[in-house]
C-alpha cells in the first residue's frame, strides 16, 4: 500500500478524507439516529475520525516536511484541529449544534487511529526486518 503513493501525493488521502466529514457535518438537520438508532452518535464520531488519524499520520511518514521533528504529535495537532473546528463549524449550520461530547469522541476518534497508524507501522518493520523472510 505505501509503495503505490509518491510522496507528494501522501497529502490528497487526508484531504480527501476531511473533505467529507465537511460534507457530512453541512447537512442541515442530520442525526444519525435517522439512519441507525440503534447506535449511539458518539461512535460514529468516533469511528469518523479513526481514518482521518491514521490518514494524517500516513501522509506525515510519507512526507513529512515540516512535520518531521514530531510526526505523531502532528497527525494528533492537526486532526484534533479540525475536529475541533469542524465541531464549531456545525454552529452555523441549520439544525445542527455545537457538542463538546461530539468533540470529544473525534478528539478520540483521532488518537486511536493514530495509534493504529503505529500498530500497522511496527508490525510492518516487523515483517522486513524478520529473519523468517529470506
């Protein structure tokens, strides 16, 4: 999977990503209980933003640029920005509101995937560095 991204385009992934959690969060008057009531809007929150960590995280070891010195502690910055002004966004949406539980299920959302990110990161050095491979 990583061999098939050049390095300029790491970025697009998470760009792609949070452009639709944008577009999700602008549909006026959206609850997830129309769709699954049976599942609590805090897990989709959280579940949303598990990607947006792990795409965040990704494009940084790609290309980390300026975010080399500290890329963990990047993808977390950045993801947890935008949740964060993602959130307040909804506020001048129609029907929708501001919810500092929703934010903190994305702000959740971001760490967990971030940390699968360096789950997938060990075990993929992992595999290449097995003695068990040659």
């Amino acid at each position: 999977m990583i061999h098939m991204f050049k390095k300029h385009h790491a970025w697009l992934l998470p760009a792609l990503y949070a452009l639709l959690l944008l577009a999700l969060s602008s549909i006026p008057n959206f609850s997830t209980d129309d769709i699954t009531p049976a599942v609590s809007d805090k897990f989709w929150h959280t579940a949303g933003y598990m990607p947006l960590g792990f795409l965040l995280y990704f494009a940084i070891d790609l290309h980390p640029g300026a975010f080399a010195a500290l890329p963990g502690f990047s993808a977390l910055f950045l993801g947890i920005g935008y949740g964060t002004l993602n959130e307040l966004y909804q506020y001048f949406v129609p029907g929708r509101a501001v919810d500092m539980n929703d934010l903190a299920c994305n702000i959740a959302g971001v760490i967990i995937g971030t940390m699968l990110y360096l789950v997938f990161q060990k075990m993929r050095l992992a595999k290449i560095k097995s003695p068990y491979d040659r």
